[in-house]
C-alpha cells in the first residue's frame, strides 16, 4: 500500500467523482486496518521531495485531521489514539515532519508546521517531546531562509496550540528570543520576517515574565514598532496586530512606549494602505475597551489598592486621536451599505470614535461638534454622511444633559434629511443616527423627553415612509422604531403615545415582510423584530389590535408549510421564515397571556397555534425547531393547566428536542420548555416524567452533548421536583449521584479563565436550583426523612463554595435559599448538621448585609428557616 499511496492521495482529489471516490475508499479501508502504518506512509509522502506537492499537501491535512476535531468528544478521542500508539511509530511520523521543514516546497513545510503543532499540542502536556524545542531552535540561526521561515511558523503555531503552563520558563525565553531576532530589521529574507511576527502574535500570552522585565519588554516594543515601518505590507500588518494584542493583553505595561505608539498609528491611519491602517486604528479602539473595562469595573474612583489603574491614555490623547478618527470619516466606500460584510477605514473610525466616547463622556462632544456644524450641510455627499456618523458615533457615552439639547436641534434637520436627501448613504446613517438618539436618549428615565406630542406624528411619518425607501435604508428605519417603541416599554397597562398609531405601524411592517426586495440587507427580520418589540411595549389599549394580528400571522405561517417543490434556496429561506413567524407569535402569546381579560380572548387561538407549531417540527432547520419550541414554552406558560391536553401530541417532539446532540441550542431550549411545562401542568405531568428523566439522565451522561446544556439540565430536575413533590422519590437515586459528582467538580476551580469560571458558576446555579427545587418538592410530604443521607452533602457543597470566595451574585442567592430550604423542608432533624457547617453561621450572616437586596431577602428567609429547625 506504501507504494500506491502517492497514487491514492492524487486520486482523492480527482476530478471524476468515481475515480475520487475509490480513492476515498481506499484510504479509509487503510486507516481501519492498519492505523500506525497508515499514518506513517501519510508522514512519509509529505516529507519526501521528490513526490508531487498535491499529494504532499494532503497526506499532511490527513495526517492533521487524524489528530483534532472540532468536537470536543472527537477530538479528546483522537488524543487518545494518537497517545496509545506504539512510540517507536511516533517517533519515526515526528521525525519525517521535522525534517519536512526544511523542504524547498513551501506548501509541504507550511501543512507540517500545523502538524508538529498539533503534535505537540497532544504530547507536551503529559512530559512528552521534551525535546522538541530544542531541537527547532538548535542552530537556527546558521539555518537557510526557508528552513528558519518554517521553523519560525512552527513555534508560533506551537504557542497557539499549547497552553502555557505546559512550556517551562527556559523554553519560552528561547522561542521569545528567536522570534524577536527574526522579526529584527536586519533580518533580510523578507518571509523569515513575516513569520517571526505572526509567531511573536501567537506566543505574547506566554510572555508574562518577560513583559515583566523592563529590558526584555524595552527590546520586544522596539523591535514590534520598528517592524510597523518595514517596506513590506504584510510585516507592517502583522507587526500593527502584535500592537493591538500587546494593547490588551499588558495594558498596564504601556505608558512609556504609549506617545511612539500614538505617532506610529497616527501616520498609519494617514498614510499607509487600507489592511494596515486598519490595525492601526484597532490598537485605539482596543485601548479604549480596556479602559472602559476598567473604569466599569472600578466605577472610576481608583483607590491606591485597584490592581490596574486606568492610565486614561484615551483621555490624554484626545485632542489629537479624535481629529485624526474624524479625518477617517470622509474615506468612505462607494457601495458599503449594501454589503453586509464591508468593513473600511471610515466604518472603523466611526466605531472607535463611537468607543471613545464612551470611554471620555462629556469631553468628546467639543470636540466632534465643529466637524459636525462645518460639513453637515455640504454639497459633497461625504461630508455630510461624515457628519452624521459623527453624530450618531457620540450619543452613547456623555451625560444626556450635554447631548439632549443638540439632539432638540438636531432631530429635525435630520428628519428633514432621512426625506430629501439626495444620496443613500446619507438617507442610511441618518436612519441609524436617529435610531441611536431613541436608544440613548429617549425613554422613562430620562426626565427631559425628546420626543413629545409635538413632534411624535412627524417622527412616525417619516420612518414609515423611509420604510418604503431601498432595502438598506428600510432596515435603519425599522431599527429607529424598533427603538423608539422601546422606549416607551414601562408606559404601564395605561396609555402609551404610540396608540394612535398602533394600526398604522402594524400595518406599514407587514408590507414591509412583504417587500420582492426584504432578503436584501436583514430587511425582513428587522421588520418581525421591529414588529414584535411594538406588541411586546403595547398596552391593554391596543390588545384587540394584537388579537387580530393572531390569524394573519398564523395564516402566513401556516402558507410556508404548504409549499411544495423549493429549491434549497428558496428551503432555506422558507425555514428562516417559519422561524420568525413562530418567534411573532411567541411575542403575541406572552403579550396577550400576560392578563387575564385578554388571554380568556386569545385561548380560541391555541389549538390551531399549536398544531401549526408541531407543523414546523417537520422541516429539517434548527433555527425553526428553536423559535417553535419557544412559542410552544410560552403557549404552555399562557394556557396553564389546560396545556395538558397537547402532551399526548407534543411528548415525542419534545423527546426528540432532548435527544438533539447536532442543534445543541435545539436541546437547551427544550430543556427550558420542560421548566415551562412543569409550572404550567404541576404533577399533570407526572406521566411523562419516566421519559423525561431518562432523556436528561442520558444527556448528562453523555461526552457529546455541549457543555453548555448541562447546568439547564440540573435545574430543570428541581423543576420536576416542583411539579411532582414527593413522587420526584423513584428519580432520586438516579439524579442525587449526578449532581454530588457534578458539584464536586464545580466547587474547586483554582487558576481557571474568566469563561471557565463563567460557565462553572452557571453550573453551580443549576446543582443548587435542582437543591432547591427537591427540598421545595418534598416540603410537608411524610418522605422527607428521604432526603436526610443528602444532606450532609449538600452542606459539604455550600461550605466548599463559601470557601472558594469565587461565586458570582447569582450563585450567592441561589446557595443561601438552598441553605433556607434544607432546613425548611428538613427542620430539627436537620439542626445539628446545620450548626456543625462554616457557611450557615458566616456565609449567612455575609449575605446579610450584602449590597444586592435579592441576596438579602433570600438570606432573611434562611435565617428565619434555620432558627426554626435550630430551636426545636
């Protein structure tokens, strides 16, 4: 088969599908029979010169895809494989790629970087290839160009891969050096260069120490600024990208270097091609959200004891970073707004400029007005779209005392513009800039109204009739309602000022759905959305309106069902279409479910909503599976106990929902209906509970499910708990397991990333809602001595957590009701337990003067509990 394999490989990528197709064969039966040897042919193709460079190139993309997957459960399992294979066969497979890297064909050095990479980001981890660095940087220097190019790519690929932990100090000093020497200006091979700084991007996470030491730090920034001005494009993008990683990753670490950094970017932004001064202006937007990250998180008074101060470099540049961001303005492209995907140097001034201003507030707004007041009004349309992008950029941020008189002034030039003005471009950013004044500055909390019964029906005028303008223009104008109905969201059940218009705005969006041209830049979806936010901040007055837009959506829903014959064009379309359909009536339910007058009205509707939702089940696309499932979570939320009489119908979609590993987001979703139905049915749904609690048992026993649904799961036990009391007995020898193991794991996660300890507080949330839920359930039943083995656990977990001082607001709250309901549910027998633990004494008395009062309403409730099962 080594002999043949070349062969093979030029096969696999034939033009003649039979041909492909036995190739693929071929390899498969290969790889099945004989993994090590198949896997070093695959090594030996890509490291011999004298094979053709397209068998080369895809022996070593096998090679690498033998190693990682996307799936986490795949790839833990080819890391497995890969390290139960005889050594001896692996050292052979790593030393053909290593000696691929110094191949003259770029394409084979380049596929066995990736490779090497992948290697060793399996092996470096469990101690093995200790030797691999070394090697690479053994002589690099004496290394012809290529060799060194490739070896460099290797290295930065490596500091991708591998997390840094797993390299020791010594390495990370030698790969920092080489890289540095090879992005130095007397490297003269051009690509060597260029990898040396796409490598120095890769490993800045593992230069901790080194950015710590003033002369390293010195050196990396010098060489990194000089590179920003080599003759080469690449390096110069390249070299601007390290700068904004550097940005983020040593903030505090700026300051010396921060007034070079601003000449370098400022002569970028003017002077040098699109791709680079593109960078250059990311390095400020960078820089302005770190420091709004900060003064967010400090609140802006910075103590001597704050861990990072706020250098407010934004605030001392100023006075030049916003002229050179208002030049950007005017470098607009000819057709940016019909493509969806444009990004250019204005768009990316006007969006730091935007975050400037959130970063300064009040100070921008001098500074912007003048370039507003000189071009507002120009004949050249760029001026004036300048202008108005401007404008809209600085409405978030500084105090509406300084913004809402200049928006009274402006208001009306700009609705005047969103009618006449000659040019689309202008025509869409005044529709967005009008959008972001309703977002910003109009609604309940702001006391001078900026909107009012003067000017309420031109304002409306205008954005309907915009809404008939070309597609780009038409979804600004649904975003501007979208936001302007928004805010009047906390109008009350009393009047809202949009109810005159109610009829005639319903009207005006559903046209628009059904526009030839409403696929063209999101015009349809803006509708629905701007639709249903207008229902979802209706009142009572307006409710009969909202009824009668119940058959008309049904009926259009109901129409996509029927097609027949689509093209997968046209499918796909039809799918996105059922979706925001059932998304409208899920709005139009919660709306008219909210009261009891208008849900008696609306309940004549249910049993035709509900069989068009199990309609939808049928096609093949998650997004609609999504939206149905929702609209059915709050049908059953509306319809209460009657909701029963669908179960027979709706239980197989509803296991199927659970079973969905593909669409992870169809099984959350499905999870949270069973919450939904649980509170609407109670223990009505004690039939189906065997099925359910099977499902979700199997879910959380399974490595392919996506993480994320697993804290859903727990809590939705403490749903069934809820709705079925003590009958939740049989499930517990299943579920009890699952959730000490689970807590277990949660409570201890030293060293972890914000996203890991994002996700483990949303786990612990889950355990201690499922608590909740099966102490609540069990509450005055004659089992509750069955939950007493449980116990001792469960205040192990919250001692463990209290001790971590790790747990987020919403964890805080969830524990100590666990803490009340454990000693609810339990009383006295539970009362030596409690007084022997560390968190019902200190972690009680913590959540009672804690700043947020829902911790402390929970906590009154627990103290009340505990002296009730202590005092016995």
């Amino acid at each position: 088969m080594a002999m043949e394999v070349t062969q093979v490989l030029l096969n696999a990528q034939a033009v003649d599908g039979t041909v492909r197709k036995q190739a693929e064969e071929n390899l498969k039966q290969f790889q099945e029979q004989n993994l090590p040897s198949f896997l070093f042919s695959l090594a030996g193709e890509l490291s011999n010169d004298d094979k053709p460079v397209e068998s080369r190139k895809l022996a070593g993309l096998i090679l690498k895809n033998a190693l990682d997957a996307k799936e986490q459960h795949r790839k833990l399992e080819l890391v497995q494989r890969w390290l139960s294979l005889d050594p001896s066969v692996k050292t052979q497979i790593k030393a053909c790629l290593l000696k691929t890297l110094s191949s003259p064909a770029l394409d084979a050095r380049s596929t066995a970087s990736q490779v090497v990479a992948k290697v060793a980001g399996i092996e470096l981890p469990h101690k093995q290839w200790p030797e691999l660095i070394g090697s690479l940087l053994s002589n690099i220097h004496q290394l012809p160009a290529n060799t060194r190019q490739a070896t460099l790519e290797t290295l930065g690929y490596i500091c991708e891969e591998v997390s840094p932990d797993a390299v020791e100090q010594d390495h990370v000093n030698k790969i920092l050096t080489a890289v540095v020497q090879g992005m130095n200006s007397s490297e003269s091979n051009n690509d060597v260069r260029l990898a040396a700084t796409r490598a120095l991007y890769n490993a800045l996470g593992f230069a901790q120490a080194n950015f710590s030491n003033d002369m390293e730090r010195d050196y990396i920034m010098r060489v990194v600024c000089e590179a920003t001005l080599s003759p080469e494009l690449r390096i110069r993008q390249a070299a601007f990208e390290c700068l904004v990683a550097i940005s983020s990753t040593y903030y505090e670490k700026l300051a010396p270097y921060i007034h070079d950094i601003f000449n370098i970017t400022a002569k970028a932004v003017k002077e040098d091609e699109e791709p680079v001064a593109l960078q250059a202006i990311e390095f400020w937007s960078s820089i302005c959200d770190e420091e709004i990250d900060i003064l967010e998180e400090y609140g802006g008074d910075f103590t001597g004891d704050s861990d990072v101060p706020c250098f407010y470099f934004v605030k001392q540049a100023l006075p030049v970073l916003v002229p050179m961001l208002l030049e950007t303005l005017l470098k607009q492209d000819e057709d940016q707004d019909q493509d969806e995907g444009a990004w250019n140097i204005a768009m990316a001034g006007g969006t730091c400029l935007g975050l400037v201003a959130r970063t300064v507030g009040d100070d921008v707004v001098p500074l912007v007005m003048p370039f507003i007041e000189e071009n507002i009004t120009k004949p050249d349309w760029r001026q004036r779209e300048a202008a108005t992008y401007a404008f809209g950029s600085i409405l978030e941020g500084p105090s509406p005392d300084k913004l809402i008189p200049l928006v009274n002034i402006a208001l009306n030039f700009m609705l005047t513009a969103l009618m006449n003005d000659p040019n689309n471009h202008v025509k869409d950013t005044t529709a967005w800039t009008l959008g972001r004044m309703f977002e910003f500055l109009h609604g309940s909390a702001l006391e001078t109204p900026i909107i009012t019964q003067a000017n309420i029906q031109q304002i409306i005028n205008v954005l309907l009739q915009s809404m008939k303008d070309v597609p780009n223009v038409a979804e600004k104008a649904c975003g501007a309602l979208y936001f302007l109905a928004q805010g009047y969201e906390d109008a009350g059940s009393s009047s809202s000022p949009l109810t005159p218009f109610f009829q005639e705005i319903v009207q005006a969006l559903l046209t628009v759905t059904h526009r030839e041209d409403a696929g063209e830049s999101r015009l349809r979806t803006a509708a629905y959305e701007t639709l249903n936010e207008v229902v979802r901040c209706s009142t009572d007055e307006t409710a009969s309106m909202v009824l009668q837009l119940i058959p008309v959506i049904m009926m259009e829903l109901h129409q996509t069902l029927e097609a027949q014959k689509l093209s997968s064009d046209e499918r796909e379309k039809q799918n996105e279409l059922q979706g925001l359909l059932c998304g409208c009536l899920q709005v139009i339910i919660q709306k008219l479910g909210s009261s009891e007058q208008s849900r008696y009205v609306f309940m004549q509707y249910a049993d035709q909503m509900m069989a068009l939702f199990l309609r939808v089940f049928a096609s093949r696309s998650a997004t609609a599976h999504e939206e149905a499932m929702l609209a059915i979570g709050a049908l059953a939320y509306a319809t209460g106990a009657d909701f029963v009489k669908y179960m027979p119908e709706f239980y197989r979609y509803l296991e199927m929902g659970l079973q969905n590993f593909e669409d992870y987001q169809v099984c959350a979703i499905t999870v949270g209906v069973v919450g939904d139905i649980c509170r609407a049915l109670e223990d009505k749904i004690l039939p189906y509970c065997d099925g359910i609690m099977t499902q979700l048992l199997k879910d959380l026993s399974s490595n392919q499910l996506h993480r994320s649904v697993k804290p859903p799961i727990f809590s939705c036990f403490g749903d069934i708990a809820l709705a079925i009391g003590e009958n939740f007995e049989k499930y517990l020898i299943y579920a009890m397991p699952m959730l000490q193991s689970a807590a277990e794991l949660s409570a201890h996660i030293s060293g972890a990333d914000d996203d890991m300890l994002e996700y483990t507080n949303s786990l612990r949330n889950g355990i201690l809602e499922a608590y909740s839920g099966i102490f609540q359930g069990f509450k005055g039943s004659s089992k509750t001595q069955l939950l007493m083995p449980f116990a001792p656990h469960v205040l192990q977990f919250l001692d463990s957590l209290y001790m971590e001082k790790d747990m987020d607001d919403a964890v805080s709250k969830t524990a100590i009701g666990v803490l009340g309901d454990l000693a609810d549910t339990l009383g006295s027998n539970a009362g030596p337990l409690i007084q022997q633990s560390v968190s019902s004494k200190d972690f009680l008395s913590e959540c009672l003067s804690s700043d947020d009062h829902l911790i402390r309403e929970s906590a009154e409730w627990a103290k009340l509990a505990i002296s009730r099962a202590i005092s016995f």
